[in-house]
C-alpha cells in the first residue's frame, strides 16, 4: 500500500518506525512550509496541500492534533476512506534504546547539578510521568525548570564540559526580541538531544526551561506568546524523587503541582492533549496583569 504520512513530529515519525517495512511511503505532509523540499529518511516532505497532486492510497495521521489533521485533509477533498487514523496506542513512542539513552543522560546531568549546587527540577508531562510510574522516554521530552538566568548560563558551561553530556548535541536557544519578562539575546532554553537515528529511535530530548521569579509564581515563556505559571509554594523546597537508581529534584508540592497543570484527574491518562488545555495557561495580556498586582 502507498502511504502518505501526516507530520514529521513524534507522532509521524512513529507512525514511519511502524510502517516503513510493510507499505511504501511515498511522502510525509507537514503544515511547517519551511519544510516543504527537505527529506525525512530519505523521503520527501511535502506542503499539506500538495498532497492533492499525488497518488497515493492512505494518508496516515496520528497524535494530539489528528481532529484538526483530518478536517485539513476533508477540507482539502480528501474522502473519509484514504485518511487513516493510527491510534496512538498502536505506536511505539519510545524503544528500548531510548529508555536507555535517556535514564543515562538525565543520570550524568542530575549528577552535574548535584556537583555544582544548581537547582532544578523535573516539571511538566516528565513529572506526570514519574508520578504514574512510567519511564521518563515515554514522553517527547524531558521537561526541566530552572529559576535564574545565571543558572541557564552556568548550566551551559557545564555541559559543554562534560565529557558525556557534550558527546550529545547541545542547543542554546536564545530570545529574539524583548519579552515582558525577558531580554533579547539571553538564554530562553537549552536542549540536550542524543544522535539517534529517528527513523531508527526516536531521540532523547532534555529541554532545560526557564522560569522566573515574580513574587509568588515563576512564569515560563510558552508556545505562540502564551505563558505558564507556576506557585512558588508549589515549587519551592528540595523535593527528591526515587527514579530508578536515581534521586531526581520533583517540584516540592509535586502533586498540587500536576493538579494545576493537568487537573483532579491527572493520574488517568488523556486520550488527547494539547498545550491549550494545561490548566496554568496565560496570555501575554493576563501576564501582564498579574505582574501589575504583584
């Protein structure tokens, strides 16, 4: 069967993992247009609405956004019957490679932080995940928080130090214009991302955040010029969590924390999630509201 992937995100990698030896994949679609010309695995990726020009005999799509996918496509006139819907929970996110990458890396930079009296802590679908007592490459990302610029600065050096951690692909990645509560050119997040082949395993990512202090929340920048924010009683104090054959630092409140996030029920897992759902979402508007009553 000739099949068309919907994104080169997890999900769509996922779904090319799966299928690459059963059917043959003639493209991936995908709405990012600074895509449109590049390959993935060696095959091309193609602006969504190009997919009209091809023959093909399923479209596949998968993950948190398959409701808005599968509109784009009918809207696009593509028939009920060549979009395929692949359930996530038919997909393997995560191989044993991964768990392994990952529980090393976050080993070897817990330990750095150790060494160096730098606090952080595990925040985010990361800590859902410890909470339920699942592996922390279960998720696309291991979601750090970190409370100063200085440490984002530190934490840089360090890592381009470590002989292990430096062997990965280090990613600075820095404000390009002012923010309310940040300066051009500062550090916004610092990504660790092992080698892996994606079409082989999925990578290990590790996004080290920035959240800062303004009275009683810290506020982390977001997705699109929306904002999270976070009680510092929540956060504040150290937190170890047993992880393995690891002590990772957890949000001192770690379970309020999650509520705030993911509501009363978050220990059951969402069949779909997207950001616009977390329960600590702020415009920039309402930021700067809450930053004129502090």
């Amino acid at each position: 069967m000739n099949i068309v992937i919907f994104g080169t995100g997890i999900a769509g990698r996922a779904i090319y993992r799966k299928f690459k030896d059963i059917h043959r994949v003639i493209n991936f679609i995908d709405n990012n247009s600074l895509l449109d010309g590049t390959k993935y695995a060696e095959v091309d990726v193609i602006s969504v609405e190009k997919v009209i020009t091809k023959e093909f005999d399923k479209i596949a799509i998968s993950g948190a956004w398959i409701d808005e996918m599968k509109k784009q496509l009918l809207e696009l006139g593509i028939s009920k019957d060549k979009i395929w819907i692949v359930e996530d929970d038919s997909l393997d996110f995560s191989t044993n490679n991964r768990v392994d990458d990952t529980d090393t890396i976050i080993k070897e930079f817990a330990k750095l932080m150790r060494e160096n009296g730098i606090s952080y802590c595990i925040e985010g679908s990361s800590l859902l995940s410890l909470l339920r007592g699942q592996n922390l490459s279960d998720v696309p990302d291991v979601d750090v928080l970190v409370k100063s610029q200085n440490d984002l600065e530190k934490i840089w050096k360090l890592l381009n130090e470590n002989l292990f951690l430096n062997q990965n692909q280090l990613i600075k990645v820095l404000y390009k214009k002012d923010r309310p509560l940040t300066k051009k050119d500062t550090i916004d997040k610092i990504i660790i991302k092992s080698n892996s082949n994606p079409s082989i395993t999925e990578p290990t990512v590790v996004d080290i955040n920035l959240a800062v202090d303004i009275g009683d929340f810290y506020i982390m920048d977001y997705e699109a010029d929306y904002y999270l924010y976070f009680n510092k009683e929540f956060v504040d104090g150290e937190n170890y969590f047993k992880y393995k054959d690891m002590e990772l630092l957890v949000p001192y409140q770690a379970e309020k924390y999650v509520e705030l996030l993911y509501g009363k029920n978050w220990r059951v897992p969402a069949k779909k999630w997207s950001y616009l759902d977390y329960g600590n979402l702020l415009t920039e508007a309402k930021l700067i509201e809450m930053m004129d009553k502090k």
